[in-house]
C-alpha cells in the first residue's frame, strides 16, 4: 500500500511539473492544453504560438488572433498568394495555391509553426503568367503545346498549365517572352515547373540562365533566376525543357513571374497587363494595453525570411516611439524612444532564427537565441508604450517588410517569460 502510495505521489509530481515546465511539448487552444491543464503559462501577449492557438489553418484566408483571442486587423489593397508549405520551393501539390483577396492574412508554415507571411509591393512585368499559347509569347525553336494541364494553383488558375514538349535533340525548345524592367537593376524570374517525360529545365533572363534537375512528376518546383543588373529595358524571359540542348520529352509550366529585385516573393497571376501584389500593411492588435510593459519587459519572436539581408520592417513594434523589435536590411534593433543598440541577424533566405529583447533597470539586450549572439545598451527607463501594438510590419515608420515569415510572438512584462 505505501508502495502504491508512493508512486501515486511521484507521478503527480511529475505531471505538476510538466505542467509548469513543459509547456513546449503542450499545445493550447480554448485555455487547456492536450492533457486539459489550464495553459495559464502563457506570455501577456502571444501570436503564432508553437499550439497554432488564434491562427486557424494555413491559407485559410481568414484573419488570425492572438493565442488568447486578441483581435487582429490587416490591411492589403487587392490579391496576394499564400503556400500551404511556406517557403518550400519543392514539393507543391496540385490545386494547392491559394489567393487571399484585399485585407486577409497570409497563415503559412514555418518550421513547424503556423506564421505570418508579410511582404512589400511587387510588380509581375511578364504578361499572360500561365497562358503560354498565347501571343505575348514566341517560340524557343519548335515547341509543341497542350494546354489544360492541372496546375498548383485553386481557382481561376487551377487547370491552366502548359505541357511544352521537346522533340529537337539539338536545340532547346521552350517559350521566350520580352518583359520591359529598368536597365541596370537586379530582376529576378520564377516558374513552378514540373517533371512530365523530362526531369530537367532551364530559366532564362537577360541571357543568365539556372538549370534544375530532378523534376517531380506529382509534385511542382518553383524555379528562379537571378540577373543581377539588366542589361537594358526590354529583356528575355525563357521556359525551356530540358538542361542541355540535347535534352527532349515533356515538361509541364504551371506559372512564371518576372520582378523587380534579387529574390523571388509570392508569384502574382497576371492577364493582358502586368501586376502588383502590395504591400502587407500594419498587423495591429489596437485593443491590447501596453503599459505594464513600460519600466521592464521581453519582446521575442522568430523569423524566417525570404531572403539574406531580407529582414526590412517593423517585426514587433508598440508605438512609433518605443519599438520592442524591428528590423533594417539585416540588423534587429531596438528602440526605447532614447537608445538604440543593435545587433546584426546574419539570417540567410528561409532560415529561422529566434530573437529576444529586453529593458529593465538601465538595460536593454538584444539576443540572437539561434547563433548565441548579444548585445547590450542602455535602457532611459521608460518604454513608450502608448501603443497601438504591430506585428510584422509598421510601414508608415519603418518601411514595408522585405519579406519574411514571423511567429512565436511573446510580450510580457516579467523578462523570463519569453521562452526560447
């Protein structure tokens, strides 16, 4: 009996202290978690918490919460694209792309984690994006079409791709449109592309050229390439089958994009003309009172963004005086209204990495939790906390994001409250 006693004893002790210690394995949704504890372990304030509490499903197109139901208004003139597998750029299933239209939200995955997918204003200069028969196109030498393919895309799109078939062993075969960009700037070209008899393909832009082997036949790749500086104002964009000239057999096109910039963001469909995604404006939570984070206080968050050197943009910012996290190019910053330390992110294209700041006393540190990385300034001993709360971009004073998915968003006054 007092064995049995004893083991009782034990496994409730071990089960309070997964309670109270183990909350990284739990998830919460509804104010319990898995094992119906009460998840009162929770920040002051989180957004896209490892449990997915608030953030419904990816690519729902519905407007997210906080974990505790915090409202969230998101501002978006027109369409953006959103992936059900973040920024994956293999293994797109068909019928999988997802266009959420003015104001909504883009929820994607990001390791593991249900984020926020902010971005800045692109431009698609390539007409016609999935309709390669028509005449805004021109023959690579002597492709044959067929049209009507299932593509990745839902909706409009959704069986519009392209099967181009190459039968010439000495020449490569595709379909070639002239884009006008601006001379001397970097551009950067994309297509979902699929394996049909052939496994490879070709980009190319402005004459520089990427080949991709190893084509899925069920599933789609998103391809780019990079011209670093167009060499005038109207250059070629090219869908070619195969990797070497010699190459032949079917390839299947399910999109191209053709923008402004050295990396490629979420592909906008265009028709006769070309078209802008803009940007995603200000993620705010008005209705959450900041004040008990004025004297001391945590802010973290982790981040992957699109791009090296892509982290542009207020990433938690409380007011446009006092902003617990923002980022330039690919520095994290911090500002108190007085100070300003910095620290440099070095975040690579798709690489998450988890931040974290603090204020107390005369202090403020910023914390690189992925690379163990810091730094330290002072702190004038009040955090301008009059709000509104912004998650993920603050354009007005920061500028529009680079690009970048954002989650595991923690405020709280107490500094050991934000988890790594």
């Amino acid at each position: 009996m007092k064995r049995a006693a004893l083991f009782l004893l034990v496994a409730l002790t071990a089960n309070a202290a997964a309670g109270r210690f183990g909350r990284v394995n739990e998830r919460c949704a509804g104010g319990r978690s898995s094992r119906g504890l009460l998840c009162d372990d929770l920040a002051f304030f989180e957004f896209a918490p490892a449990s997915g509490a608030g953030m419904g499903a990816a690519c729902a197109c519905t407007t997210p919460t906080g974990a505790k139901g915090e409202a969230l208004t998101s501002t978006r003139t027109g369409p953006a694209t959103c992936s059900p597998l973040g920024l994956s750029t293999s293994g797109i299933t068909n019928a999988s792309l997802v266009e959420c239209s003015t104001n909504l939200p883009r929820v994607e995955p990001s390791g593991g984690v249900l984020a926020l997918r902010v971005e800045g204003a692109r431009t698609n200069v390539l007409t016609r994006f999935i309709d390669y028969a028509n005449a805004t196109w021109a023959d690579v030498a002597t492709p044959t079409l067929t049209g009507a393919q299932v593509s990745p895309w839902t909706g409009t799109y959704a069986n519009l791709a392209v099967q181009f078939d190459d039968n010439d062993a000495v020449a490569f075969e595709g379909r070639t449109q002239t884009v006008t960009v601006s001379a001397g700037v970097a551009h950067t070209m994309s297509c979902f592309v699929k394996a049909g008899t052939l496994a490879t393909a070709r980009l190319s832009l402005d004459g520089t050229t990427a080949d991709f082997t190893g084509l899925s036949s069920t599933t789609w790749t998103l391809a780019t390439v990079v011209d670093a500086s167009s060499s005038g104002v109207a250059i070629a964009a090219q869908a070619l089958n195969g990797s070497t000239a010699a190459a032949t057999g079917t390839v299947i096109w399910g999109g191209c994009q053709v923008e402004a910039g050295a990396y490629a963001t979420s592909m906008i469909p265009t028709v006769a003309t070309g078209a802008t995604r803009n940007a995603d404006g200000d993620p705010t939570f008005s209705g959450v009172s900041l004040t008990a984070l004025a004297s001391t206080g945590c802010a973290a968050a982790s981040i992957q963004p699109l791009a090296t050197g892509g982290l542009q943009g207020g990433l938690v910012v409380m007011s446009s005086a006092g902003r617990a996290m923002y980022a330039v190019g690919d520095t994290i910053r911090m500002f108190d209204g007085t100070t300003e330390p910095t620290l440099a992110a070095g975040s690579a294209s798709g690489v998450i990495k988890r931040y974290l700041n603090t204020w107390t006393g005369a202090t403020q540190t910023l914390r690189n939790l992925t690379d163990s990385t810091n730094n330290t300034g002072a702190f004038d001993g009040t955090m301008d906390v009059t709000g509104p709360l912004k998650v993920g971009s603050d354009n007005a004073i920061i500028g529009a994001p680079s690009g970048y998915l954002v989650s595991r968003v923690q405020l709280d006054p107490d500094v050991s409250k934000c988890t790594p």
